[in-house]
C-alpha cells in the first residue's frame, strides 16, 4: 500500500519573484514519495492546530475519501502544486504566493532550513482527452506553478494558448519553452488585487474546431464564472476541461457565510454529493445554491 503521508524537511528557500517564494523539501520522509507525474499534481501540507498544538489527520481511503477521527475543524492545511519532483534527489519544490493572513504563506516566508512539514500523498486532476491538438490554459498567480509545469510536460504538438493574472509585472516568472505556446500575461488584476480580467478576455478568444482542452485554476468564483460559460455557453463536454477554485477571496467572510446556510440547504448540498449522480450535474445545483445564497 502507498504511503499516505510524508514529513517533509525544508531544504532551502529561493525568492522567485516579490510574489512569489520556492521552498525545497527532501529528507527521508520522501523516500517513499510517489509521484502522479501529472503536471498539476497537488498536496495538502498539515499544520499544527492553534488549540491543540497537534497536528491532526484525515484518514484518507484508497478511493482518496477523507474522514476525520479528531473533527473536522481540526485538521488545518492548506493546498500546494508540486512545482517539480526530482525522484533520483527525492526532492520536490512547492512555490509559494506570498499573500496577507496565510497560515501556509506565513509558514513558508517564516520557515528556516531543517523545518518540517506534513504533506500527504499527491493527487492530480488534468486529464486531457488523447486526441487533443489544442489546449486553453488559464491561471492566476496560485495557478501559475501548475501552469508552468503543465507547459513543461505538453507534447510538441499540442497548440497551447495560457493567459496568466499576477498582481504586477514582477510577478511574472520565466516559463518553460514550448515551441508552440502562445502565452499572456494580465498585469493588476485578479488576484485579491482587483477584479479578475481572465472572463472577458477568454470570452473574447476563438477556440478551435479541433479537439481541445482547457485547464483553468485561480480564485473560485472568477473559476466557476467561466465554467458557466465553458459549459453552458459554449457547451464543452466534462471531459474536455478541468476547471479549478484554488482559493477563496475573503475565505473566512464566505465560510462563516457558508456555515449560516440553513441545516436543510447544507443536508441537501451533501446528500448531492453523495448521491453517485454525475458530478457535474451536482456541481450545476451546488453552484446554483451558492449564487442563489450570495456566495
Ligand atoms: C489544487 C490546488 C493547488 C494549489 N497550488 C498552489 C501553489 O502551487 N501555490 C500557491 O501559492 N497556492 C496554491 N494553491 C492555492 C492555495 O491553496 C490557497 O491560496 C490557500 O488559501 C493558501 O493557504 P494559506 O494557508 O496561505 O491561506 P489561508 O489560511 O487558506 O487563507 C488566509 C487568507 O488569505 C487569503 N488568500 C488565500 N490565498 C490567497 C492568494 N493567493 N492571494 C490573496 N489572498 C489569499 C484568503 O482569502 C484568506 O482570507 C492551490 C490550491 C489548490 C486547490
């Protein structure tokens, strides 16, 4: 059986950019670390519970389900792209946005080499069709590690299109050459800095009539804004695109918002999901319900 969790020791620590900060890990906790290979593979790194001083763990089947012995408030642990895993060192780098009130960007700007961190065992979720010819990336700076690794990894042949937000021009990072990539960069919005700009200006983009893809991944309501119109507008099947909330702005505003949601709206939520109904049909109500909540 897979290791679900691993500690993982701070090796070092590398400013990209002012938005931006590289840690790598290593250690003997990843000796046994297995990679998806996919390009936005992603962990969760675990953090002490405030209260308790402990950290506390899900326990995660092999179906990746998560159940949670301590309760679910405390388990604490944030969300994080392996930027790049290189098994012969056994190391992985994890870059960080640097952003205001972050458990895990405070962690990662404070942490010194020799630290720890739990992390468990990585998941990924772009998963093209294999007849593509073409693929749509979108991301803000959250998104940009994975990005930036999808690219890495794109078959020669694959026509890419990315549009990347960052808050300003010296978020930008050098992304890996694709001899067919066409990429741009949104300066001063998104980001918890303005509004996003990412809906207009894929809305204006003609996609082709060929086979496709398109991954997006930044702040959930821009994301969930464009799946309206990737799915409903322009009607993609599910299996062509993966569209992702990395993160929430004013989380603790929407959470407390989303825990006041009437018992019965928050039973009717879960029974949807765990109904075995297509899942994107539910997340269809389950955007519904937020939108018609004001979340
Ligand atoms: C699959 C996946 C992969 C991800 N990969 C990466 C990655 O490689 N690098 C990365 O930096 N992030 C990544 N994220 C996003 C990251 O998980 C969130 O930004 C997360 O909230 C950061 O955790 P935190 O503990 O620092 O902040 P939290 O404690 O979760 O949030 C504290 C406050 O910070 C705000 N906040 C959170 N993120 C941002 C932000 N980016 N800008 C401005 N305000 C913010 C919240 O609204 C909240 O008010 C990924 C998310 C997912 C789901």
């Amino acid at each position: 059986m897979t290791k679900i969790f691993h500690e993982a020791e701070v090796l070092a620590k590398r400013v990209l950019t002012p938005g931006m900060l590289r840690l790598t890990f290593g250690g003997e906790g990843l000796a046994d670390f297995q990679s998806t290979g996919v390009g936005d593979e992603y962990v969760r790194l675990f953090f002490p519970n405030a209260e308790t001083g402990r950290i506390h763990l899900p326990h995660i089947d092999e179906n990746g389900r998560w159940s949670y012995p301590d309760g679910q408030k405390a388990v604490r642990y944030s969300t994080y792209t392996v930027r790049d895993y290189r098994s012969d060192l056994r190391e992985i780098d994890v870059d960080f946005v640097v952003h205001d009130g972050g458990m895990a960007s405070d962690w990662a700007q404070r942490c010194c080499a020799g630290d720890t961190v739990t992390i468990n065992k990585p998941r990924a979720l772009y998963a093209p069709p294999d007849d593509i010819v073409w693929q749509l990336l979108v991301a803000d700076a959250t998104g940009l590690p994975a990005l930036a690794r999808l690219l890495e990894q794109t078959p020669e042949h694959v026509q890419t299109r990315a549009f990347i937000e960052v808050a300003e021009p010296s978020h930008e990072l050098d992304l890996p050459y694709h001899p067919h990539a066409s990429v741009t960069w949104l300066h001063g919005s998104g980001n918890g800095v303005a509004a996003s700009r990412v809906g207009e200006v894929v809305r204006a983009l003609p996609l082709p009539p060929t086979p496709g893809y398109i991954w997006v991944a930044g702040e959930q309501r821009v994301v969930r804004s464009l799946r309206r119109y990737i799915r409903h507008d322009l009607r993609m099947p599910a299996e062509r695109y993966e569209l992702v909330g990395y993160w929430t702005e004013d989380a603790r505003a929407w959470e407390e918002r989303y825990d006041a949601l009437p018992e019965a709206v928050r039973a009717a939520i879960a029974a949807g999901w765990d109904s075995g109904r297509d899942r994107e049909v539910v997340r269809d109500e389950y955007y519904a319900t937020l939108e018609r909540f004001g979340l």
